[in-house]
C-alpha cells in the first residue's frame, strides 16, 4: 500500500495534467458559450500555475492553443499579445539591469553606504535595507537578495565574534566572506610610555543571552534584506513583474486610456508607498530583534566595540577591492543614468516632456514609449566598448590584435535574462483580451455588483488581503495576471475607478512575506540558514506590519484623485 501511495505522489504532476482538464470538462459541454470557454481556460491555468503540474511559463502558452480552438480569439490576435510594448519594456528594462549587475556597479553601491551609515545595530538594519531596496528598484529581488545576503551574514560573523575568537583569527582570512584580504586587525592604544596596549573589550554579559540576542540580530538582518527586496521592486514600474502586468493589464482592457501608467506616473505613486513601508519595517523589525532600547540599538553613549571596528573593515576592505572605478562602470552609470532621466521625462504629464515635443502624433502626444528608450539604451551598451578604444594583444594568440569587449554581450544575456518571464506576462496579457472579447469579464462584473453598497476604501482594503493571503502559495505574477482582469471588470460594474483596486492589489502581490516559498528572496534568506518558518512568520504574522499596513498605504494612496483619460 505504501507503495502505491509513493508510486502516485512520483507521478503527482502527470495526473494533474491528464485528471484536471477532464474533470472541467463538463462545464463547457453543458454550457456553450464564449464565456463559459474562456472561464474553463482561466479556471486550468489557474489550477495548473497553483500545483505548478507544468512550468508556469508552458501553462502561459495554453491560451495560444485553447483560445482559436474555441473561437474566443484568432490565432494571429492572441500570439500579437505576447510580444506588446510591456514585455519590450520588460526586456530592455532587464538588460540595463544585467550590465549593472554584469560590471558589479550595485556592489560598489551597496558597500559604499554601508560605510556611510556604519555597523551599530538599528544603522547597519537600516543601511542594508535602503541598499536592498534600492537596488530592488531598478535589477531583480532575487540578484539583490543573493548579493546583500552574503555580506549581511560575513559582517554578523565579525560583529558576533568574542575577543578569545579574535585572538585565534587574528591575521586569518574569513572563510564565509570570499572576497575578504586579511583578518580585522585589533585597535590598539599607545600608552605614555610608549608601550602598546589593546583596548579593553566591554563587559561580557552571560554567554546564553549574547547568544540569544546575536541570534535575534541575525533572524532580524536576514529578513530586513528580504523584506526590504520585495518593498524596493514596487518602487519602480520595471522593479518587479507584477508592475509591468497591471501596466500591459490596463492597455489590454483600456486601449484609450492614454498611456496613464507609465514610468513617471507609477513611480509617483509607489515611491512614497515604498518609503512608507520600508521606514515602518525597519522600526517593526528593531523592535521584534533588536529590542526597546534604543539608546543601546543605536550606539548612543556607547563605545565602539572591538567586533564593531572589526565589521567595519570587512566592508572597507571588501570595498577596496572593488578598485578604482572601471571605464565599464563609468559608461554604464552615465547610460543607466541617462535611461532614468529619459524614462521621466518623455511624457510626464504636468509638463510637455520631449516624447510630446520631438515624437508627436496627429494628437500632439508621444508616439515613442518607455520600452523604446529601453531598447535605445540597451543597443547602445552593445556598442560601447567595455575600455578605453585602444590596440592590445590577443593573449590566446600572440602577435594578434584584439578590440576590447562590449558592455554588454549577447552571452551575457542571453544567460542571465528570464525568458521565461516574459512568455507568463504574455500569457496573462492573452487571458485580459480573452476575457474582454468573450464577455466573461462584462458578465464577472455584473455578478459582483452587490459589493457597490460597501465603502470604497473597504472594498479595496479586502481585495488587497485576498490578493496578499493568495499571493503566499502563488507566484505573484500568476496572481496578478488572474486577479486584474476581474478587478477591473468589478470596478467598472460598481462604478469605481479601475486604478483604485487595481493599483493597490498590485502593490499587495507582491508583499508576500510569511513563507520561504512565497518570493525567491524569501527563499534565499531561508537556505542560509539560522531562520525557521515561525520565525519568518513572526516578522509578519505577528502583523501590524508589515501587510495590513503595507494594504492600507497603498489603499490610502490610491485614493487620490485619478483623472481617466479618453
């Protein structure tokens, strides 16, 4: 019996796949009509991308076969659907992102506030997670968690080291951080006499609560970066994946709607909402790790402790073997510079930005598009030599010379770029035409027209806890891609502003917070050990922060006056 029940669970994912398209079967059988087609297709995407029976990028293919076969679209209509100007902006947006990471500029960046902001507690909690949101801003969650994770861990190692440890590693490299030259040096004090003294380490409190409290320290650092990782993606429309679907989501289901989101105007309204939620968690997390006393947390009136110095130097240290800034680097901050400055001004909506003013239409508006300056920014880095033009030898062939590489190269990317990203934003933007053009979503929205007697802001404020509670045991691009179509159809049923659900609830999809397996961030934190699924829990399920709070900014923000156009 044990075997067969082994034998099942081994084969789990080819019954899903044989077993769930049979057992809906019936619904499009009994019932023909567009609608009901179109729900039958939704209904086992959604199953599939819940069990994860396919690669959620196969499952997001489906429509391609299933929409012509049951007459809701064309084949040429849906496959146009999945190369749209969002998942060019998708592309472009990463491939400025891979020569940022490629050329190591978001090292450089990160180690250089963490020595600004120094390595006392409640500083050192808020310095990696202004970094990690940062740089969460403009390359992926997941390259920002597996580079600050690292670091984080090598500079606890320091911190957490008692002075009989640091007589015995004194000179020795730090094995955990690879990159680190030598041991801390021990400070020393220069008597009158002349003779060297070390300087006196702190009382030792009871070795039980050190290793308490260094513990705590260590569960608060790791999920700051992660927590902080997931904040930063929202800050941007190109920061994280569900962005970019409410964006091809809004132009899918409202093509008149003027090009309302774009660059400008999302990071306008998710920029504060990011700062919010960030400044909250840090002060959630120094309170649940780090403890009440703040004068000890942010070394007021203290002195600075050995391990303290010690953790110090491994940044500067790590830092000083960056070097000098490269011409590689130089070149690619001026271009990603560039990029963001043309990102906010070509058509910024308080003012004619150039698109309007050098690309005009026959309506006075810019015809070129955010993922145009993508795609201009990152052909260029294939052109761009990586150093100064110059002749040098070919060192596999003496004698020969050799131009200096691109900054980027397709290799590069074509290793680093998530292709399958893009078939799953495709593959949600094919599931939005769908339902508009079968009338599922019409026919959604009328059917969830009792909840217009409830208060706006309450309506959006559970829509967003259902989409952060689904969002856990979901990738939270399947969520979105699932969610916004019904959202907006239900607005418009109830006569409230589409963006008023759908901004928020977008926001919330990507606060998944209390499992490992909810964001890969998590996921990272998670496999370096030293924290358990409880713990990750009490950073969030603990709440008030950081999902009802993070709900109820976005809900607040998004109830702003929101002109729609056309």
């Amino acid at each position: 019996m044990a075997t067969y029940w082994q034998a099942l669970w081994a084969y789990r994912f080819y019954l899903v796949v044989l077993i769930l398209p049979i057992l809906l079967l019936p619904l499009p059988i009994l019932i023909p009509d567009k609608k009901v087609y179109c729900g039958y297709s939704i209904i086992l995407m959604a199953l599939f991308w819940s069990t994860e029976a396919l690669p959620l990028a196969v499952t997001a293919l489906l429509p391609i076969v299933l929409f012509p076969m049951m007459d809701i679209m064309t084949a040429s209509k849906v496959c146009l659907v999945y190369f749209n100007d969002t998942n060019i902006l998708f592309i472009g947006g990463l491939m400025v992102a891979i020569a940022v990471e490629h050329w190591n500029l978001h090292k450089r960046i990160a180690l250089q506030v963490l020595l600004i902001v120094g390595v006392r507690p409640a500083l050192l909690m808020l310095g990696f997670m202004l970094v990690t949101a940062f740089l969460s801003m403009w390359i992926s969650n997941t390259a920002t968690t597996a580079m600050m994770v690292p670091i984080a861990h090598a500079v606890l190692q320091q911190l957490h080291r008692s002075p009989k440890d640091q007589d015995l590693e004194e000179g020795r490299d730090n094995p955990t951080f690879q990159l680190q030259e030598a041991g801390p040096q021990k400070e020393v004090t220069r008597l009158d006499n002349g003779q060297v003294q070390p300087v006196p380490p702190g009382p030792l409190k009871p070795k039980s609560q050190r290793d308490q409290e260094q513990l705590r320290f260590s569960q608060g650092m790791s999920l700051c970066v992660c927590y902080s990782a997931s904040i930063g993606g929202i800050a941007t429309l190109t920061g994280t994946t569900p962005n970019l679907v409410l964006q091809g989501q809004v132009n899918e289901l409202f093509p008149k709607n003027d090009n309302v989101v774009n660059f400008a105007s999302w990071f306008a309204f998710a920029f504060p909402t990011m700062i919010i939620l960030l400044l909250f968690a840090w002060l959630w997390l120094q309170v649940l790790f780090l403890g009440f006393n703040f004068r000890k947390n942010f070394g007021i009136g203290g002195q600075v402790q050995e391990q303290e110095k010690a953790a110090f130097q491994v940044i500067k240290q790590q830092h000083k073997q960056l070097g000098p800034m490269t011409f590689a680097e130089i070149i690619v901050t001026f271009l990603f510079v560039l990029l963001v400055l043309l990102w906010f001004t070509r058509e910024p909506g308080f003012f004619l930005g150039w698109g309007d003013l050098a690309f005009p239409d026959h309506k006075g508006e810019s015809i070129v598009s955010d993922g145009t300056v993508a795609i201009f920014i990152s052909i260029i880095m294939f052109i761009v030599p990586s150093k100064i033009p110059g002749l040098t030898q070919d060192p596999g062939k003496p004698g020969k010379l050799k131009a200096p590489p691109a900054i980027l190269s397709w290799k590069t990317v074509n290793e680093k770029m998530p292709w399958n990203v893009m078939l799953l934003l495709g593959g949600g933007f094919a599931l939005a035409r769908g339902s508009e053009e079968s009338g599922l979503s019409a026919w959604l929205g009328q059917k969830l027209t009792p909840l217009q007697d409830l208060p706006a802001s309450a309506i959006t404020f559970i829509l967003c806890l259902l989409v952060a509670t689904f969002t856990e045991c979901t990738s939270n691009v399947a969520t979105t891609t699932l969610f916004l179509p019904i959202l907006a159809s239900m607005a418009q049923a109830i006569c409230l502003h589409p963006l008023y659900v759908m901004l928020p609830c977008t926001l919330a999809a990507s606060l998944a917070f209390m499992l490992p397996v909810a964001t890969p961030p998590n996921a990272i934190v998670f496999s370096f050990g030293g924290l358990k699924v409880t713990d990750m829990g009490e950073g969030n399920g603990q709440e008030p922060l950081p999902r009802p709070i993070g709900v109820g900014a976005a809900t607040q923000e998004s109830s702003t006056d929101i002109t729609w156009p056309g």
